[in-house]
C-alpha cells in the first residue's frame, strides 16, 4: 500500500475580487491481494475523510471512493485542507494495519503462543 500527497494553490479571479482555491491530491495504491481484502471485509464503506470543500457543506468520503482512484480534493482553506490531510494521513495507517492483520489470519498455520 502507498499513499501520495500533493498539495497546491491556485488564484481565481471572480468579478469582483480573487481567491485562492487549495487542492489536495490523493494516489492511495493498494495490491491487488489488499483491494481483495477490502471488498473481502467491506472496508470500502468505511468512513475515510470528511471535510468543508469547496461545496460549503461537510462532504464524506468512504475508502471506496479513494483507495486505487487518484482524487483531488479543492478547499477554500489552507486550514481545512490540512484537516482533511491529517483525515487521510491517520486513516491510511489504520487501514493498511488492518490489512496486515486480515492477512495473516489464515497464513502460516497454527501458530504456539508461550505463556
């Protein structure tokens, strides 16, 4: 699993003033032996980020919506964008543990624990 992130800003102009509109570029890469365990274990529902883009409302999206498909999240603000970063950040650790762990549930036979 590989997540890449890449943020940017660029300048709009309206008709009466500028504003600067940040993106967020999201490439999170799983195997295809980890894209299996996800639908699997329908990890795709899963929450993944939510955030204050440029709809003026809180969007969510689930790990479907992210996981093998590059996105580019656009925000108003550079602090709602590092909100949504950090989102995107923790929820990909946590994924790819879960990950680790479903696949080694099966693997490797019985396994002796020391007491």
């Amino acid at each position: 699993m590989k997540l890449t992130l890449n943020r940017t800003e660029e300048e709009k102009a309206g008709m009466f003033k500028k504003s600067t509109v940040y993106h967020l570029d999201v490439n999170l890469e799983v195997m295809p032996e980890e894209m299996a365990l996800i639908k699997k274990h329908k990890w795709d529902d899963l929450p993944f980020c939510e955030g204050m883009f440029l709809a003026s409302r809180v969007i969510d999206f689930n790990v479907g919506n992210v996981v093998g498909k590059a996105q580019r999240f656009s925000f108003k603000s550079v602090n709602e964008l590092a909100a949504v970063e950090q989102q995107v950040i923790e929820n990909s650790k946590k994924l790819k543990q879960q990950l680790e762990a479903a696949g080694g549930f099966t693997s490797g036979g019985p396994r002796e624990i020391e007491l």
